[in-house]
C-alpha cells in the first residue's frame, strides 16, 4: 500500500509539473512588453486623436464613496 501512494504521489507530480509548463508555454508573456518614453509632441504625432483645449475653471470634488476626486466644472 505504501508503493502505491508513493506512486500516486509521483503521477500527481509529473501531473502538475505538465499543466505548470503548459500554461507557461500557452501564456502570453509580459516580458515581451515595452513602455515607449514619449514626449508631448512625439505622443501628439503618434496618436490618431488629439484634442486642443483651454480650461475656463475647475473644481476639485470627492465623489458619494470619498475615494475619487473628480474636477468638474
């Protein structure tokens, strides 16, 4: 009986050392990830959606909950 369960032990093993490497095969890795270090003009040209505003006034408020400030006007 001993055997058995030193066997179970094993199987259950290799059981999880295969589902820990397919999912390390099958995840996306966050190593291929970049951030770009852009300045205002270089990310103005980059994107597709730029808007040019002038603020009138602003108003800072915590939200019902206290936990967000919102600027409203």
């Amino acid at each position: 009986m001993e055997e058995m369960s030193r066997c179970l032990s094993r199987r259950e093993l290799r059981a999880a050392l295969l589902l820990f490497a397919l999912l390390t095969l099958l995840t996306p890795s966050a190593l291929g990830a970049h951030v770009a270090q852009l300045s205002g003009r270089e990310l103005a040209a980059a994107s597709s959606n730029v808007v040019v505003a002038v603020v009138e006034d602003r108003n800072v408020r915590w939200n019902g909950n206290a936990d967000i400030t919102l600027t409203v006007k």
